[in-house]
C-alpha cells in the first residue's frame, strides 16, 4: 500500500505482452476470441537450454484502488533487463519514519543569547574529560590524532560512520526499494524540485518560470539549487557584526535577502532562456509580453529592448517597457530611440506614448527637436491629410511639443503651440496661472478668439460670440486696470483684424468694469471709475460703437462721459443715417419735420456747404428716430467701420 488509496504494484511485461493486449481489444471489437493453435508454435527450442526471451523493462505502477484505474506508470532504467525473469525482480518498501517527539528543556540566559546548548557548556567546563575520552578520536586536531585513527582498531567503524549517504535517502518519507542481480533502485516521492529539474530538463521555461513564481520555496528548500544557483549580492546595508547580542535578528534577515535573491537570479535565468526560446520559434509578440513578465533589471531591459529594435519589432517590446523609474535607471537612449521611430513614422503613437511616459525617463530637448524638425524638413502641414483627417499629424506634433515645452520649464513657448490648437481650456489655465498674458500682446485677436470657432464667426449670434469671448475679454480688462496690457494695444490689433464687434465687446466690458468682483463698496466705485476712465481715451470709437450695438448703453455714456467730441460723432452718425434710410421707422406728422430735415439721403448743408452739426439732443433724437435693426447691425458695421 503506497497510500491508504493507492496500490503500488512492480509490474514485469514478458515479451508481446502489448501486442497481445492490442489483439484482444480488437478481437473483442469483432466479437469473438481466437483459440489457441494445438500445434506447437513456440519459437523457443524442445530440447537443449532453454534460454529467457527479449523481456520489457520493469513498471511501476500507481492503481486507485477506488476505481480499478492506472494513476501514474514510471518505467524503470534495469541494467540486461532483456534476459529478466519475474522472479529476479524484488520490490521492497520502507516506510516513513516516525516524528521523534522533541522535548523541551529549559535554557539559561546566555545559551538563548549565544545558541550554545548544554552540550557546549559541558564541553566547555568538561575539556580534560572530553579529550580523555574515545570520541576524542573524531578530532582532526593534531598529528597525534591522526595516527591514533589509523592504528586504532575502531578506525574502520569511525570511516564508515563518516561516509556520505544518496541525498534521497536524506529526505523524509517512504522509501522503496527495487532490487534485481544487477542494480538497486531507489524511488521516493515526487516534489517540486524534481519538477522543476524535469521541466529544465525538457526545455519547457514558462512552466519553470511560472512554477518558481508561484512556489519560490522550491528553490529556497532545496540545498542543492541552492549550491547550483550560487549565492546573490548581499546587501550593502547589512549591519556590521561588531555587537554580538543585537546582531542575531540581521544575520538572519540577511540569511532570507540572500535566498530571495538567489530564487530572483533563478528566476530571471530561466525567464531569458523563455525569450530566447520564443525569439527562435519566430513568435516576436510572445516574447515582448514574456520581457513585461519576467525582466526585472535594467541591464536585462537594455539588452533584450536592443534585440527587438535591431529586429525592428518596435510595436512587439514599446507597450511592456517599464513606465517608471527603476534603480538603477534604465538608459534614456532606449526611449528616444523608440520615440524616434515612432515621430518619423506613427504620429499617433506618439501622442500616446508622451502620455503614458513620465518625462523624466528620457530627454525632453533631444525629443523636442526631433519633433520641430517634422515642421521643418518633413511634409506635416497645417492642411495635410492623413487617415482621412485634415491636418491630423501637424496637430499631434504641435500638441507634443507644447506638452514637452511644458515639462521643460518653458510655459511661453507651450502657450504659443496651444494658440495654434485654440486648445482655449490649455491656454487660459497656462496664462493664469504663469501670468503670461504679456506673451501674447501681439496677438490679441488670437487670444480674444480661441473660443470662437470659423463656423461661430460667419453665423453665430451677438449673445454667442460674446459668451464665447467673454473669458478673454475679462482677462484683458483685469489686465487693463493693472496696467499690464493698456487699451490702446488692444484698440489698435481688433481694428486692424477689422473686428469690430469683439472690440465693441471689450469697449463694453471696460466701461461696465466688468469681471470686478470686490466686496468693498467703496472699492468697487474707485475700480469702476478707473475703468471707464481708460474708455475716455478712445471716447469717440465707443460712441460710434455704442450706436451700432447698444443705444442703451450709448445714451449712458453720452451721459457720463465729456471727452467725446460733439462734430465727430455727429459727422459719423449723419453719415450712418445714409445706410439706415431704407430701415427708418414710419414717420408721423409729429416727427416728419425733424427727421426730414436732418435725414434725407443727402446730408444738410450750411451756408459754407459743410454738413451741419447736431447738438446732443438731436442725436438723443435720432437713436429714438432710427432704431438699428439686429439683422443688419453685423452688415452695417462691416460699412461704417
């Protein structure tokens, strides 16, 4: 009985044994059995030496004996097993030795600090006894020694106790025994040692591997892996072993880093032979996902990510390589030249890689410049065309500078790259919050627009252009009342751009104060004041704005304000009422004289044949005459402007 559930069972196959095996089952098939010849047939001779045919090696064999059914079947490895009989095979079993129970004893203070036990402290006290006495014999202290061991009757028992036993006979468990005239065969029980050696043995890496992973102790419990691996590197922080008392708990946590280090170096051996063995067999991807599994060290990384780049199976390694720092650094080399491969040749890629990489792993300017030379010397235009999608790589690598700019501590030259994105949420966070906005002063327009898309500027209303520029608009008037940016820059670029209405938008929000958010109320009155004091400057554009957008406003201002000149603004509103005489209102018989004599299609003259000048209550008079359609007010600004 091998178990309580299992029969072991020595099985010796005489010779056609599995041929005549093969033939009953196929008999049985047909439905009947054959009988045996009457006729002598027998091959062996009837008279002289009988001589033992060509038998089979030896089987050991595992029966449940629950189901009748083979377990496990070992062939045996029997020296002339050919000319064996049955009877020269001897099976036999020695079971497992008993645990000897352990008996406690008391230990004083300096044998629980030291590990001396009685013995030693006897040993220690006792000297003249112990050398006087036969076991003294064992020494290999002195000359004398020796040659009493080798005149001395009992110095051929001593040699056989010191005689190195099978290391299977070491290991606890069964033992059995298989015996014929010419060999001893010792079985034990399996464990995963011999698996693992069995699986090296048959080159089968990932089961190694993956059986190291998941039982680390085969290797840290089996003396002989561990001789074969060789120890690993100590630890250099290990403390000295100058203090005799505190150093117990170190020697033994550097014991466990030194045989974890020696199953990791194991590891990583079998995992290379794991690559290399894929890498033969052609299957590139395998490998890749096997270097994610089972590299750990730079060294390992740096050697086999060159293997797959001088293969040029970029796409197999790329998405296993380590996406933090490790100790010691692998070599930046490495990502710029995957970097590299991808700018030249899969823009997309790149865009994910710089977001799945840390910055720190490679070097920004060397990847900065590889991307500004794709605007340089390569076809990526703002109008290319790739998968179907306009400009799709120029706004990759105009997205991955900025985002490199960036980590490189240069926000002025990244605000600028996302201008060209109108990427507004990126740029507006970049101009709070390094305070850029005197970076982009010469493009005023660009900033005031990065919300307003082309479709927006050609048919979006009043009350959606001015929400979609509403965040540039506050951020210039803060600006303005700081002294950062002053309104004449502002001014100056919108008319240039002929942008009209964003510049009646600004006019508006400085004269409003508008994004002033002071809880003090005296505050906010010297604020306010200052601002529509920066409106005075431009006193005589703000009428003629304030007239085509907002009468309500304008009336305000002619209120307030005392810097506008009274004949500019008549001149402009006479000449405007040449563009609004098909869209006056009807007139009534209380009205007709007034309107018809100051706006008829020809402007009123005075004696000297120049136009007349209307007083502040007749131009309070036409904005009530000569309402402004909103249908015609972008139209009508684009000709008076």
């Amino acid at each position: 009985m091998y178990t309580p559930t299992l029969l072991l069972v020595l099985a010796y196959i005489s010779p056609g044994a599995e041929d005549a095996e093969e033939s009953e089952e196929n008999e049985e098939v047909k439905g009947h059995k054959s009988k045996g010849s009457t006729a002598s047939t027998s091959s062996e001779p009837r008279g002289g030496i009988r001589h033992r045919q060509n038998a089979l090696s030896p089987e050991l064999r595992l029966i449940d004996l629950g189901s009748s059914q083979e377990v496990d079947t070992d062939r045996l490895t029997v020296s002339r097993f050919e000319r064996l009989s049955a009877a020269d095979y001897h099976l036999g079993v020695l079971p497992a030795a008993r645990a000897t129970p352990i008996t406690h004893t008391s230990r004083g203070t300096l044998e629980t600090l030291t590990g001396m036990g009685s013995g030693m402290w006897n040993a220690t006290i006792n000297a003249t006894s112990l050398l006087s006495s036969a076991a003294s014999i064992r020494s290999n202290g002195s000359q004398s020694d020796k040659d009493s061991k080798a005149t001395s009757s009992g110095g051929s028992n001593v040699k056989a106790r010191n005689s190195v036993a099978h290391p299977h006979l070491a290991t606890p468990g069964m033992k059995i025994f298989i015996h014929s005239p010419y060999d001893c065969i010792l079985s034990t029980k399996r464990d995963l040692s011999d698996h693992l050696s069995f699986l090296l043995e048959h080159q089968r890496y990932r089961e190694a591997w993956e059986l190291i992973d998941e039982h680390p102790e085969v290797i840290s419990s089996s003396p002989e892996k561990l001789a074969e691996i060789g120890p690993g590197t100590p630890d250099k922080t290990q403390a000295s072993s100058d203090d005799f008392f505190d150093d117990a708990s170190s020697i033994v946590d550097s014991a466990s880093r030194l045989i974890n280090s020696s199953v990791e170096k194991e590891k990583r051996r079998i995992g290379e032979l794991w690559i290399h063995q894929l890498i033969e067999q052609g299957d590139w991807v395998a490998a890749g996902k096997t270097c994610g599994r089972v590299l750990s060290t730079s060294s390992q990384w740096k050697d086999w990510v060159y293997r797959f780049v001088a293969a040029k199976k970029f796409d197999e390694i790329t998405p296993f390589i380590p996406t933090t720092q490790m100790k010691p650094p692998l070599e930046s080399t490495i990502y710029e030249v995957i970097l590299g491969n991808y700018i030249a040749n899969d823009r997309p890629k790149v865009r994910e890689l710089l977001n799945r990489w840390s910055s720190d792993l490679f070097d920004i300017q060397s990847v900065t410049r590889a991307l500004e030379n794709q605007l340089k010397y390569r076809d990526v235009r703002e109008d290319s065309v790739q998968a179907g999608e306009k400009g799709r790589d120029w706004k990759i690598i105009i997205e991955s500078m900025g985002k490199l700019y960036l980590a490189d501590g240069r926000p002025r030259e990244a605000l600028k790259c996302y201008f060209k994105l109108q990427d507004a949420n990126t740029a507006m966070t970049l101009i709070k919050e390094y305070h850029l906005l005197d970076a982009v002063t010469d493009d005023i327009p660009g900033l005031i627009l990065l919300r307003v898309t082309k479709e927006q500027q050609e048919s979006a209303s009043i009350e959606e252009l001015q929400k979609a520029s509403s965040e540039a608009i506050h951020l210039l008037v803060e600006e303005a009342q700081h002294g950062i940016v002053r309104p004449e820059v502002v001014v100056s670029q919108l008319q240039e751009r002929e942008l009209p209405l964003y510049l009646f938008f600004y006019l508006k929000a400085l004269w409003t104060a508008s994004g002033i958010h002071e809880e003090s109320y005296e505050t906010r009155e010297r604020l306010v004041a200052e601002s529509r004091a920066l409106v005075d400057s431009v006193a005589d554009l703000a009428v003629h704005l304030f007239a085509l957008y907002d009468r309500e406003l304008l009336m305000a201002f002619l209120k307030s304000s005392m810097e506008y000149t009274l004949e500019k603004v008549s001149c402009s509103l006479i000449s405007m009422s040449h563009i609004l005489t098909s869209s006056r209102p009807p007139l009534n018989a209380n009205n007709w004289t007034m309107s018809r004599s100051l706006f008829t299609s020809t402007p009123k003259l005075d004696e000297q044949n120049k136009p007349c000048i209307l007083s502040s209550t007749d131009l309070q008079m036409f904005l009530k005459l000569f309402p402004l359609p909103r249908n015609k007010m972008t139209q009508t600004c684009g000709k008076i402007y």
